[in-house]
C-alpha cells in the first residue's frame, strides 16, 4: 500500500468518526426531547382525566338537590 493511500484512508476513517460522534450527539440530544415531551404529555393526560373527574362530579344530578321551585 502507498503512502498517500495510507494517508487517504487515515483521512476518512477521521472523518467518518468525527460524523460519527457528531450524529450520535444528536441522537441524545433528540431522545432527551422526546423524554421531555413524554413526560410532559404524560402531565397533561393526567390533568386532563382529573379535570375531566371533577366536571363528572360537579354535573352529576343525583348529588345536587332539586331546585326549589320543584
């Protein structure tokens, strides 16, 4: 194998780790988003179903009495 052959491979072997780390940066950087965003769409979910509670037990009939002209 020549030199500059040699060279040329050690140059994109280089190159291909630095992109390499470069895209796997990014893979972390989008996965800890998407942590982010789940837990928070979990949050939300979860205030959703408690409001939606309350709506059922505040207009529920059988607990509040009948108005009094009835």
């Amino acid at each position: 194998m020549t030199e500059d052959r040699l060279i040329a491979l050690e140059e994109k072997l280089a190159y291909q780790e630095h992109t390499i780390h470069e895209l796997n940066d990014a893979l972390v950087g989008q996965q800890q988003r998407i942590d982010r965003l789940e837990a928070r769409c979990q949050s939300l979910q979860q205030r959703l179903a408690s409001l939606a509670e309350r709506m059922d037990d505040a207009g529920d009939a059988t607990t509040e009495p009948p108005p009094p002209h009835y």
